[in-house]
C-alpha cells in the first residue's frame, strides 16, 4: 500500500516537473517574442529618425548650395558690370585720344599751309623786286636816250615828244581808275551777298541738335529691369533680336540704355519697351506683337512728319510718295544734323534769298525741301544721292528748276537758274551753323551701315543687325536656304569679308542666328 502512495508521489513530482518545464518554455517563448517585437519597434523608430536626419540634411545641403550659387552668380554679375565698365572707358579714352591726335594733325597741316603761303608771298615779293629794279634801271635808260635826244630835236618835234609822254602818262591813269571802281563794285556786291545771307538768316531762327545712338528709357523701379531680362535672359534676347537695339541694363537707376546707331530701330525699340513697361506683361510672344505694333507706329509718324515738313515749307501741292520719301529723312542724319530739319531749313533760306532778289519764293522752297531726297533710299538704291534724288524728281514730274537745284547742289553739275545757285547756298549756310553737325558721329554710322552691308551680301540672309558700338553683328538667316551646320560657314564667310574691307580698332564678334517657327490659329 505504501509503494503505491510512494508511485503515486513520484508520478505526480513528475508531472509537476513536466508542467514546470513546459509553462517555462512558454513564458520564455512569450519573453523572446515580446523583446522580439520590442526590437523591431526601437529598430524602426530608429530607421524613422534616420530618414527624418537625411531629409533635413539634405534640405540643408540644398539651402547652402542654392546660397553659394546665389552668390556666385551675383559676384559674376559684379565681375561682368565692371569688366563691362572698363572696355567702356578704354574706348572713352580710345575715342577722346583720336580727337586729340586728330586736332594736332589739322594744326600742324594748318601751320604747314601757313608756312608755305608765307613762303609763296615772300618769293612772289622778291620776284616782283627784281621786276620794278628792272623796271627803274630801264626807265632811267631811256630817260638817258631822250634828253640826248631831246638835244637835237626841233620845237616842233619836241612838243610832239611831250604830247607823247602826256599821253601815256593819261592811259596809265585812266587804266588806274578803272581797276580801281571794279575794285570798288566788287567790294560793293560782295557787301550785298553778306547783306542778303545775314538777313536770311536772321529770319530763320533754328535749334541747334546733334544726333545720338543711344536712348534711354525709364521705369518705374529697379524690380522691373528683371521682368525685361526674364527667365534666362529670354526677354531681352527677343527685344535684342526683333528691333536689332542693343539694351544695356547696368547700375543706373531706373533706367534702361539703348544703344544702336539706326535711330528707325532705336525708335521702334524704344516705343516697344516703353508699352511693355507700362502694360507689365513681358514674354517672347507679347514682346513680338508690341514691336510690330511699334513698326506701324514708326511708319505713322513717317507720314506725318512729310506731311508736316510740306506744311512748314509751303511748297503747295506735293506727290504722296515723295512725301513718305521726306517722313524717312526726320530718321536720317548728315554729321550729325537731321537731314528732315536741314531740308526745311534749306527750304527756307532759299525762299528767302529769292525774295530779296526777284526769285519765285515759292520755287525756291521746293528746290530746297527736296535738294536732298536722294539719301531717304540712298542705301537701298546704287548711286550718289545726288543722282538719285534727280531721277526721283523727275519721275515725279517735279519742275526743271528743283532738279537742276537737286543735280548741282554739290557741284556735281554746273548750276543752269538763279534758284539752284540759292539752293547750294543755303544748303552751305545750313551745314556751316555752330553746331550743326558732328564729322566723328556721321563717321561712326557709316562704319556700322557698311558693317550690316557686308553681311546682308552673303547669301542666305535675311537680316543683320550692328550692336556693342560695332563690336558684334548678329546675322538672321534664312532657315529654308541655310542649313544648321551652313551657319558655320556663312559666320567664316562674313567674318572673312569684314577682314578684307574694313579697318576697325579690336574685334568684332560674328553670331548667326538660325531659327524656323510654325504659326497657326486657333478658331
């Protein structure tokens, strides 16, 4: 009986072993899978803040690089002004050097001139010495021959030698006399002339004004000069290519430059940022609508400014095509001096000059508005504007007296009236005003219209623009004649030609600009 309680006992130690070490192994389990589980929180959390480290470093790294960028840029920006601002005080110095030296040149050619006249009087004074010692010595020779001559001679051969002597002695007087009133009526009419031309002009009474090439155009606020340049400079690129204005856009306030020595095309460029400005909304597409718009604008005031010259002038009844023709002179310059001002002038002291001395008036004024029609389409059309301005009065049947007036201007043709004689003169006392004109401005222009001229014989293209003072050309070309890789060889080509013909101080940068565009609308 014992040994069953005893078994009983050891089975029951026994199962409470086994149940022990089974709850055991499961509160282990359930210990490992809660650490487990635990880790794998802390293990996430962590890769949580990790992620969460990265991004903000990241936007760190970003922030400190769009700073440095930032600042580059702006010590690039400063860099690019003051380089910008060197080359143009070089060509300050460059410009006021050559006016220097060319001034020393013409005094040194005017003492030279004076030097030689002196020594032409001082020979032609010594010639003329030896020619009265000549003179004397001979007259005492005879006067020797005729007292001994005298001597033998009779009473009445005597009185017939005196008669003689009075004689000549009267024709040397008389001769004496005459010169002296031709001098005397010379110095009488050459009073009249300046009497005439001094009235003239102070009836006229103009301003004096010297062409520029370059505008300015203001703004409201230095924030607006962003919105002109735009994104990546596209703005101003657009302006730059449709007008062929150079725009600079430096430290100056409120203000933007425009720089381009066709004053047509500073006028369009000008109008166009001035509407741009004012409306605000700058991009490629409106920037191109406004310069249209500012061509038709420009051609407007063409007329206009015809139609108001031929009203200053009252010349009567004038062909509409030679008016457009005179609105195109207020955009030209000679020197310096606005050929469309000239003119008028022109017009004016001619009819003025006439009317002191029995002229048509009226006549006058038109040979003289018109004297100068030739250079409105000079550049488009071969020949001096001398003759083209005679062919194109012709054409339109204006009278034999304007042409005549138009041909001998300059000396081109001898004068055949009265009024082309005014004409030249008026013309003369036009351009001699203080002031009136500027030889050195007129210089530079032409350098640029041959520079522009150079490149629009090159085959293929289609516009050519002169900016930087000459100092880059940018070419448009035909997109359906020129190819992609042809641009290279057209800019070589250009680049080639502009060595050969012209003499220019530095270089000049050729850009060929190539592009094709498709337009359509939308209904």
């Amino acid at each position: 009986m014992i040994d069953i309680h005893v078994a009983l006992l050891i089975i029951s130690i026994l199962l409470g072993i086994i149940v022990g070490i089974a709850v055991g192994y499961f509160v282990r389990i359930w210990h490992k899978e809660k650490s487990l589980k635990k880790s794998q929180a802390e293990a996430e959390k962590i890769i949580e803040d990790a992620k969460k480290e990265a991004e903000k470093n990241k936007r760190e790294s970003v922030l400190e690089a769009k700073q440095e960028i930032y600042t580059l840029k702006k010590e690039a920006d400063i860099d690019l002004r003051e380089r910008r601002q060197v080359v143009v005080d070089l060509e300050e110095r460059s410009n006021q050097r050559e006016i220097s030296l060319n001034n020393r040149a013409a005094n040194l050619d005017k003492r030279e001139s004076s030097l030689d006249q002196k020594e032409s009087r001082t020979n032609e004074r010594r010639e003329q010495l030896e020619i009265e010692k000549g003179k004397v010595e001979k007259a005492l020779e005879e006067q020797e021959q005729k007292l001994q001559e005298i001597a033998s001679l009779s009473k009445d051969e005597a009185r017939n030698v005196i008669m003689q002597k009075v004689r000549d002695e009267m024709s040397v007087e008389i001769a004496n006399y005459i010169k002296d009133e031709e001098d005397k009526a010379k110095t009488e009419v050459n009073s009249k002339a300046k009497e005439l031309l001094t009235m003239a002009i102070q009836k006229y009474a103009s301003e004096t004004t010297t062409e520029r090439t370059v505008s300015v155009v203001g703004i409201p606020s230095d924030e607006m000069k962003g919105r002109i340049i735009g994104r990546e400079g596209r703005n101003i690129r657009a302006i730059e290519s449709l007008t062929g204005v150079d725009l600079i856009i430096d430290d100056t306030p409120e203000a933007v430059v425009l720089s381009g020595f066709d004053p047509v095309r500073r006028e369009i460029a000008k109008r166009t940022l001035e509407t741009l400005v004012s409306d605000g909304r700058i991009h490629p597409g409106r920037i191109e609508e406004i310069v249209e718009k500012s061509r038709q604008e420009v051609d407007s005031y063409i007329r206009e400014s015809g139609e108001d010259a031929v009203f200053k002038a009252s010349v009567g009844r004038v062909h509409p095509d030679l008016i457009k023709l005179l609105g195109r002179l207020s955009f030209r310059t000679s020197y310096g001096q606005n050929v469309l001002k000239h003119s008028i002038e022109t017009a004016f002291l001619a009819g003025k000059l006439a009317a002191e001395i029995g002229e048509d008036e009226t006549l006058a004024r038109r040979a003289g508005l018109f004297h100068d029609i030739g250079k409105a389409v000079d550049h488009e059309v071969e020949g001096s504007h001398v003759e083209i301005g005679a062919n194109l009065a012709a054409k339109y049947k204006e009278p034999n007296e304007v042409i005549d007036a138009i041909a001998s201007h300059h000396g081109d043709t001898e004068a055949k009236s009265a009024i082309a004689v005014l004409v030249a003169a008026a013309d003369a006392l036009s351009a001699a005003r203080p002031g009136a004109r500027n030889e050195s401005v007129e210089n530079y222009i032409k350098r640029l219209e041959q520079l522009e001229n150079i490149s629009n014989d090159v085959e293929g293209v289609e516009k050519t623009f002169a900016i930087q003072a000459g100092r880059e050309i940018r070419v448009i070309v035909k997109p359906d004649v020129v190819d992609d890789l042809s641009t290279f060889k057209v800019a070589r080509e250009i680049k080639e030609k502009i060595e050969k013909n012209l003499s220019y101080p530095g270089t000049i940068r050729v850009t060929v600009i190539r592009e094709t565009r498709a337009t359509d609308v939308a209904k």
